[in-house]
C-alpha cells in the first residue's frame, strides 16, 4: 500500500540495531542453562511484570481488540468484562500455585507433573506445549509479517525476515535475560505510540466525550448481563465471560511456561507472588488503552468513507486486523510512522522471544534431560545445546508462517476461541496433582483427553453455546474423569511422595501463606474489582 521514508527506515533500523546489541552486551554474563532460562540475578519483580505483560499484549491484542471492539459482530467493550476475572485469577495464582512450583526450583513448570504424576504426564503436556506454541507463533509471525508488507511495500518472505530472523538472533545471544530487558524497551514504545493514537482518534472527533457520542451505543455498552451463554448464540455475555476468564487466566499464568517462566526468575518466593499482584494491576489500564482505541477506530471509519476500502486487500472483504496499521498510514507523520511499526514490531517481538525461550527450556528440561544421556552434559555443552534449540523452534516457527493461509478477521477471538479448547484440561490436570494425593498420571491422562473432547464436540454440536464456557466445561471433564479413575483402582500406588507437593500440605507444614499475605492479596481483590466495576459501569452509563 505504501513504501517508508528514508526518515522511517532510520528509526527501524535504529531499533533492530538495539535489540541485537543488548542482546550482545547480555551474553557475557550467560555461562550455563539456567542462567539462560530463568536468571535470578537482580531483576525486579516489576520488570518482570511488564516483562510478562509484553508477552500477553502482542500483536493479536493490539490488532485484533480494536477491531473486535469497533467493527465486530457482537463486538464493542464487551471485551473488558474478561478483566474482571483478572484479580480472582491472579489471587488462586499466587496463593495457590505459585508457592509450590516456585519452590520446587524447576525450569520448566511441567516438572511438577514429574513429580507428582510421572514422566508420561510430563511429556504429555510438555509434547502439547511444544506443537500448539509452535503453530500459535506461526500464525503470529503470519499476521505481524502481513502488516510489515502492507506498509513498507516489502515483500513477505523479507517482512518475516525482518521480524522473525532479528527477533530469533536477540533470543538465541541473551536468553531469558534478553526477553526481559528487550519487553521492557518496547512496552515503552508500544505504550507511547499507542498513547499518540488514541489522542489523535479523540482530536479528530472533537474529544472523548464526543468519540464516544458518536458511536453506536453497543460499541460502548461494556457489561452485559442479559444473557448466559449457554445456548443463547450470545459469546460475550457477562456471565461467560467472567468465569470462562477465571479459568482461562489461571491456566495461561500458571500453566503456560512462556508465562511461568518470568516468576521462576524471581528472586524470592514474595517477589513471585508480587510478579503477578503486579501485572494484575498494570494490565487493565493497557487493554483499557487499545480498547479505547477500538472505539476511536469505529468512529473514524464512519468519518472516512474510503476506510473499509483501504482495508480490503486484493479486492477481498475488509481485513478489519488491518485497520490500526491503515490508521497509522493515513494519520502519522514521517518518523512517527516508522516508530509505530516498530510498535506494532515491539508488540510482535516481546510475545515471540518469550516463546522461543520457553519451547528451548521444555525441550531440554523435559525431554532432554529425561534421557540418561541429558545429565551427563557439562554446563557449556547444555548451554550450547539450549541455543541450538533456540535456533531449530525459531526456524520452525518463522518456516510454519509461510503455510498459514488467512487469520480470521477478528484475530484475538480466534486466538482465545482455539486455546479454550484447551485451556481448561490443561489446568485440571495441575489442579488435581495439587488438591487430590489419590489421582495416577493414567487419570490425568485420560481426563485431559476426556476435556478436549467435551469442547471439540461443544464445538461441533453446540454451536450457540459461548465458546468461553468451554474453559469451564473442559476443566470439569477432565477434573471428574480424574477422579473417577481413582475411584476405581482405589489401591493405584502414587507416583512421587505427593505429600510434599500438595497445596494443603504445604499450607499445613511449611506456612508459605502468612496472615500477612492472605490479607493483602484480599485487600488487592476487594480495591481492584470496585475499580474495574466502576469503570466498566461508567462506560454502560456513558452508552446511554
């Protein structure tokens, strides 16, 4: 659609350069495995928040959210009820989960399923990690290298290589430490640039008063409670939304490595837990950002006749995924406009290393180091060993993306809608090893594969049932199936000595839950929900 000015190619390139120089100056300080996956070594539970944030932000959200909320069917601030599942996640995360697998000093959070369940269970969902994460950053990669090529006039094979290639080489130089410092850099820029958008969005329509007058009111109706979900052909009614998205957060903080990763790399169990109170509260303001953005958008479009056209590509019906890069065409300066693509670059990037690292570390904690021949390496050859892993995930990942055909044309619903098939299973087999001593992997097992069959066939047969019940759904499937199976070979030896990784036990002899922290951590629950509920019900007020 359009080519850069030479102004625009400087400011990428100035910041390709940076990433692929911090990453130089860290990897002298990288001398064995851990130090490149879970570095200890001064970070503050702050900068690992952000860290985490950076990673939960990308490129799908940025994209895929405004469109959502301005031109999707159903769509609108809806969007923001998922936040209000955000604080009761964030508090089963940190006073349920996170003191056990921060203690057991693991790289790879499905360790845990080792020592509870056995090496099966183990593989099982480490080999489930591996392929799905590998698919999802494909697409990623995809949908990031469809928007380089629209506005810098590249084509797509050096539009991946322009985001995927820099992104594998800062990876493979720094390590977890470099995925760190590099999220924090480009939340800086994303946040700042994104910030820009919605003052300009505000100008252009006399204010934020007047945006919002502009728009239809379903645009701005942010709490729904009319429907539940459950067959009603309604996806993103209150009630779905609010407990799909308990369930939903508790897995991906808690049981998706590229996530656990960040609090494996506190330096404490306190700063752990403070990790994820943290993030809680630095993420709403964020997604309230480019949700906003989405109602800007709405009305911008009905400003701009030829909008809808720019979004059509090839003649095809409007990509609406495209419209904050086509704004950011027609709207930003020289200079501007090559930072804003080195945000939408910087939101595509702090998502991928993160993967990339995490697929290294589950590739060598879980599978390598199962082999007898995985513990007789020295620390040069497993850190050699890491990167070359990091090489072969990023190859795979950056290769997959020239196989993925089209992204839906709201991206983020997509996203969600797929890992709600799994989300669910994923976190019943973790929620069992912790609450249940008489569950066996061969439950487990079997139950994770009863959830994803319950969703796929809620998928199929139900299709007006909200796709969000499915987190619930498929952690129920799994979790009774569990059970069940222990019921019946009520004299099924238990692998691991359980006793030491469950949560009540834990609570009972090690007193890793202070009244001090049970305190604060329902302080923080009570403070934050009143303010996401008087902010979403400003906004049900202001649609009226």
């Amino acid at each position: 659609m359009a080519n850069l000015h030479i102004v625009d190619w400087i400011v990428i390139s100035f910041y390709l350069a940076a990433m692929i120089g911090l990453s130089g100056w860290i990897t002298r300080s990288i001398g064995s495995k851990k130090d490149y996956f879970v570095t200890r070594d001064g970070v503050s539970p702050g900068a690992l928040a952000v860290s985490i944030l950076a990673t939960q932000c990308s490129t799908n959200s940025i994209l895929g959210a405004p469109a959502f909320v301005a031109f999707a069917a159903g769509g609108g601030l809806v969007w923001l009820q998922y936040e209000l599942a955000l604080p009761i996640a964030m508090l089963i995360s940190a006073v349920v989960f996170m003191p056990i697998i921060f203690n057991l000093k693991i790289i790879s959070v499905y360790e845990y399923l080792d020592f509870r369940f056995g090496l099966k269970t183990k593989l099982l969902l480490s080999g489930f990690f591996l392929l799905s994460r590998t698919a999802s950053t494909a697409v990623l990669i995809f949908g990031v290298a469809s928007v380089i090529q629209l506005i810098t006039g590249l084509n797509f094979f050096w539009a991946v290589m322009l985001f995927g290639l820099v992104t594998v080489i800062y990876d493979l130089l720094g390590g977890i430490k470099a995925v760190i410092y590099s999220d924090i850099a480009q939340m800086i820029i994303l946040c700042a640039v994104l910030g820009i958008s919605l003052c300009l969005l505000t100008s252009t329509s006399g204010g934020i008063v007047e945006m919002f007058a502009s728009v239809s009111q379903d645009r701005v109706e942010a709490i729904n409670f009319s429907s539940h979900g459950l067959g009603d052909g309604e996806d993103f009614a209150f009630w779905p939304m609010f407990f799909g998205g308990i369930f939903l957060y508790v897995s991906y903080y808690m049981c998706d490595q590229s996530q656990v990763q960040r609090g494996l790399c506190a330096r404490s169990q306190s700063d752990a837990q403070k990790i994820l109170v943290l993030n809680g509260i630095f993420r709403f303001p964020f997604v309230l950002l480019y949700c906003l953005i989405g109602v800007g958008l709405a009305n911008y479009a009905s400003d701009n006749a030829v909008f809808f056209e720019q979004l059509s590509v090839n003649g095809k019906d409007p990509n609406f995924n495209l419209a904050v890069p086509v704004f950011f065409l027609n709207e930003l300066p020289m200079g501007m406009l090559g930072l804003s693509l080195v945000a939408l670059l910087a939101a595509a990037m702090s998502s991928l290393d993160s993967v990339i690292n995490s697929l290294s570390a589950v590739s060598m904690e879980d599978f390598v180091k199962s082999t007898s021949w995985g513990n007789t390496l020295s620390d040069q050859q497993e850190l050699w060993l890491c990167r070359c892993f990091t090489i072969i995930w990023g190859g795979m990942a950056v290769s997959g993306s020239f196989w993925v055909g089209d992204i839906a044309s709201t991206v983020i619903v997509a996203v969600n809608k797929i890992g709600s098939v799994t989300n669910g299973p994923v976190l019943a087999v973790f929620v069992i090893g912790l609450l249940s001593r008489k569950t066996t992997g061969t439950g487990v097992v079997l139950g994770f594969f009863v959830g994803i069959f319950v969703n796929i066939t809620l998928w199929q047969i139900a299709p007006n049932v909200s796709w969000l019940w499915w987190n619930v759904f498929g952690f129920a499937g799994t979790f009774l199936t569990a059970l069940l199976v222990a019921q019946l070979n009520p004299k099924r030896k238990v692998v691991g000595e359980a006793d030491k990784i469950l949560f009540w036990s834990w609570v009972r002899y090690k007193n890793l839950l202070g009244a001090k922290a049970l305190t604060y951590s329902f302080y923080f629950l009570i403070f934050y929900t009143a303010i996401l509920i008087m902010v979403l019900a400003f906004f049900n007020l202001a649609s009226n």
